[in-house]
C-alpha cells in the first residue's frame, strides 16, 4: 500500500510517498481502509520534530473509512463498519491503518468521511476546551485566536451555541469575513490591531473570562493580557512557536489568572470518555449548530504541499488528504 513516510526530521520536503507493507491488526486492533485522512497542526509538529517521534516514521492521526479486518479480541466493531479516530498511533497519512478498537468511534451516516476526517481531532478538540477546560456557558466574553483555523471555526460557532459573547482573532480581512458569517461578535485583525487592547476596549475594561490561545509564541502575552481578574488562559498550540517561561508571580500580578496547557489525550484517555467526546461533537453537528465547511482536499501524494500551506496560514477551516 501507499503511504507518507519521514526518515528525518525537516520541513515538508522530508515526506515522501512510499510502497510499504499493508498492516495486520494485532488481537485488540482493527484495519481501517481510509477513505480521508485529516491533516493537523501536530502534523508538522511530529514532522519537524517539535514533538519528538522515533524515525523512520509516518505521519497523521487522524482519519476516517471502513473497516478493513479485525483483531482476534475485538468485539467494539465488526468488517464493513464506518468507523473514525483522531488520537493515534501515528501513520494515518496511509490507504490503509491499524488502531486500538478503543481508540476509534462509530460514525452515524448523518458525517460524511470527509466531514468526520476534518473535524474529529478539531471538534473533539473544541468540545473538552468549552465543556471541560473552562466551561463556556451565558454571557461569557471568550476570545478565540485563529478563530478562521479548523478548531477556530468549530470552536467560534460551538461558543455561540453556548450563549458566550465570541471575540475573534484572525490574520486577514478575509478570514475575518469568515469568522463574521459564523457567528462571532467582535472580530480583531492582526497584526494591525493590538489584541489587549482591543479586547479591553470591547469589554468596557473588564477583558475575557477566557481566552483559547492555539498560536502560541506570538500571542501568548496578549492572551494574558486580555484576561479579567480569575481569567482563565487555555494554551492549547504553537502554530508560531511555543510560548516563552513565565513566573507563576506573573499571574497573580495579572488578576490572580489560570493558565493550562490541555491535550485531548487526556481528556479521552478511556474508551467512556472517548466516546462522550464523539458524541457531544456529533451531536452539534447533526443539530446543525456547528457546521463543517468543505474541506480543502488534496492528494495522499501531495501531503507536503498540504504541510507547506498549512503552515504559511494559506488555508481556512480544514484539509484532508485523499488516498
């Protein structure tokens, strides 16, 4: 079968499309045929080696597709099922993969392949931030950065749904329109507007009881700075570089904030919790309180281009590769 390999850490040119073994599943795995496969931040974290993998290796977390085969002890599943995982191992970027049947979810017919691939890892990931990180309920003011971004635009809609007054951080006019149309209250437009500032004047002063921060380097002290007394800061990504040390006497000098740095892992590390996480995801979906745009689709062999556009912020909402 084909899949994306890397044998060294680097930019996108270290991947590579390869002929490799198709993979048998161990007793407690199933063979998942992909029919799309999500491209994600922690992609290229993996690939540069921000976060350290053992090489060679392949790429990708996330996908979507039928039930291929089946492990000797797996009951959770059966050939022919529509099925979705988002949380591993890596070497989703591949026609075919093998996963824990407890780290994979059952798909309703109402999610399309592409629908599931683009949005698991993202929406799951938008459901722990603002149902259990900080739990976003009426008239709250939540900022949102890279609100045009994949977690962005599900988060910035799923807030909405919740009552929450979105303030929301982009890049560009254009993605500022997108972020408009879904919803968001207040819309800030680096790098002309200065983000504290801004979300001071917004909030009469006061600043956010939350802020989810997926930037990282660039943001991370506004972010602080745009909080309220017993604010709260959910740093959840790097996209520009991790965030610098800070003195925990900063925060008390600040309003006495809260500053976390959640993964999904843990926040579905057991097949329960897993599957309430799916299913508080699909369940706004299907509602149609949150909606998935399109996915911009690409080719398996054209992982790299998807990277390189990934990382210079050309793209909306979410990619997907295509086998």
């Amino acid at each position: 079968m084909k899949a994306i390999r890397i044998e060294r850490h680097g930019g996108p040119e270290v991947m590579a499309l390869a002929d490799v073994a198709t993979p048998e599943p161990s007793p407690h795995e199933v063979r998942v045929r992909n029919h799309a496969i999500g491209v994600n931040f922690i992609d290229t974290y993996h690939r540069t080696g921000l976060y350290k993998i053992p090489l060679p290796s392949g790429l990708g977390q996330e996908g979507a597709g039928v039930v291929d085969a089946i492990g000797a002890d797996v009951t959770r599943f059966k050939v022919g099922d529509r099925i979705g995982y988002c949380t591993g191992p890596i070497g989703s970027y591949s026609e075919m993969h093998v996963v824990r049947d407890d780290r994979a979810v059952q798909l309703p017919e109402a999610v399309s392949f592409d629908v599931a691939a683009a949005s698991m890892l993202k929406g799951m990931t938008a459901r722990y931030l603002l149902r259990k990180t900080f739990r976003v309920e009426r008239d709250h003011v939540v900022v949102i950065h890279a609100a045009a971004g994949g977690v962005g635009q599900i988060a910035v809609q799923w807030a909405k749904h919740l009552g929450a007054t979105v303030i929301a951080i982009v890049g560009g006019d254009e993605k500022a329109d997108i972020v408009r149309a879904l919803g968001a209250d207040h819309v800030i437009v680096t790098p002309r507007e200065n983000i504290a500032e801004r979300v001071r004047a917004l909030t009469d002063g006061k600043g956010a009881h939350v802020v989810y921060d997926s930037v990282g380097k660039d943001t991370f002290l506004a972010s602080l700075d745009s909080l309220r007394p017993l604010g709260m800061l959910v740093s959840f990504g790097n996209a520009s570089g991790p965030p610098p040390d800070i003195n925990p006497l900063v925060l008390s000098q600040k309003g006495s904030l809260f500053l976390t740095r959640p993964t999904l892992f843990h926040y579905t590390a057991t097949t329960k919790k897993l599957d309430k996480t799916a299913a508080g995801l699909f369940a706004v979906l299907e509602s149609g309180a949150v909606k998935i745009a399109a996915p911009a689709r690409y080719p398996l062999a054209d992982a790299a281009q998807a990277h390189r556009d990934l990382e210079g912020r050309k793209t909306t909402g979410s990619l997907v590769l295509a086998p």
